[in-house]
C-alpha cells in the first residue's frame, strides 16, 4: 500500500538538508520505509543539493547552523543491536531500533486498549512513543498545546474532524490549537508512532481519565 498522507515540502528539505530537529528526522526517515514517491523526491533535492554546492567557488559552501541546534534532543545511542526481538516489534521500521528504551522491547499495557513501546526521548517534555490501540478504540477529543505527528505504522484510524482516513505509512501532523480525536478501524488493531510536542488537553470526562492514567 502506498501512502497518501505525506510530509509537507518544508519538512522534507528540511531533512534533505539535514537541518530538521532530530525527533522530526526519525518521522521521516520511518515514513520513507513505506514511501517510494517520497524516496524519489529526497534523492532529488540530494541531486540538486549536491549540483549547487559543486558550482560554488572553492571556500564558499554555506555555512550550517551548529549541530546543537539541530540535534538539541533527543540524545541517544545510534548504533544498537537486539537479539530476539519479538515479530511484531521486528516489523516495526528500521529506524525506530536506534530509539527503544528497552534493552528487550517489547509492546506493554499503557491504558486498557492501548499498548505502548516506550521510546527513549521525550519531545517538549512528552514521551515519544509507539502505541498501538486495539481496533474500534477511540482517542477522545483533545485539544493540541503543540504539534501532533502520527505515523501509522500498521492499520488505519480516521480522523474525527477532518474525516481523513490514515493508513499504513501515513502521516498526520497537526498544528498547535487545533481540537480533533481518532478513531481506530474496527477492522484491526492500529499501531502508530506517536510526538506531540506539548500536552494534550483533553475535552471530555474519558479523554481526561485516560490522560491521568496513560498520558495520552
Ligand atoms: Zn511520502
């Protein structure tokens, strides 16, 4: 299945030319696993990138913004290796490996209907996550202080709001003050890789005991 919901433009030169924040790069990097059309458009802005630094004069290459800027967080170790990883963490996009929190992940309880596969960064505060919700689960309504970025990984959810439909491989990213809530196919479970980068507000009595318990 080929997805349909894309980073936007900025977002890919932004990690084309490697000057994204770092837990935005591991979206992309994780929705290029499932994205040929989005490859193509990386390997393109690589070409061109690479064809206006060859015409500049020797000692005139642009300047980069310093690597603590763009790597302020997460911190983590970029080369590990797991020995029997259990089949559905296995299928989980390569580039996620480098970002358990575990030394044997796994997917464990989170809220009752939602399982989680801790990462090992948090986002403004928030722990970064792949969460996978039983089918038909409902996230209630909640109201984003941050950005939202949902990768789907496995499954489909639909939106409540826009009534937009995400599938394996798509990304939905939601702006800062807007309101909206998902709901899981009835058809299978739905595991996503889940960032905000400020506190949810939940807008309802179950969106708020899930809060509590799950922090989601
Ligand atoms: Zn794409």
């Amino acid at each position: 299945m080929i997805p349909t919901h894309h980073p936007d433009a900025d977002q890919l030169l932004a990690y084309a030319s490697g000057t994204i924040a770092e837990w935005a790069a591991l979206v992309v990097a994780c929705h290029l696993t499932y994205c040929p059309e989005c490859r193509e458009e990386i390997a393109l802005l690589d070409d061109v990138g690479g064809a206006l630094l060859d015409e500049l004069p020797a000692g005139e290459a642009p300047a980069l913004p310093p690597t603590e800027l763009l790597y302020a967080e997460p911190k983590v170790p970029k080369t590990r290796t797991f020995v029997n990883l259990p089949p559905d963490v296995a299928a989980l996009p390569r580039p996620l490996r480098a970002f358990f929190k575990d030394d044997a992940p796994r997917f464990r309880f989170l809220a009752p209907g939602v399982r989680h596969v801790p990462l090992s960064f948090e986002v403004g505060g928030i722990p970064a996550r792949v969460i996978r919700f039983k089918a038909g689960f409902k996230i209630p309504e909640h109201t984003h202080e941050g950005e939202e970025l949902v990768l789907v990984l496995d499954g489909e959810l639909r939106d409540t709001v826009t009534d937009e439909v995400f599938r394996t491989g798509d990304l939905s990213h939601r702006e800062p003050s807007t309101t909206h809530g998902q709901n899981m196919s009835p058809s299978g479970d739905c595991t996503c890789l889940v960032i905000s980068t400020a506190e949810v507000v939940p807008t309802s009595a179950w969106g708020r005991f899930l809060k509590a318990i799950a922090g989601v």
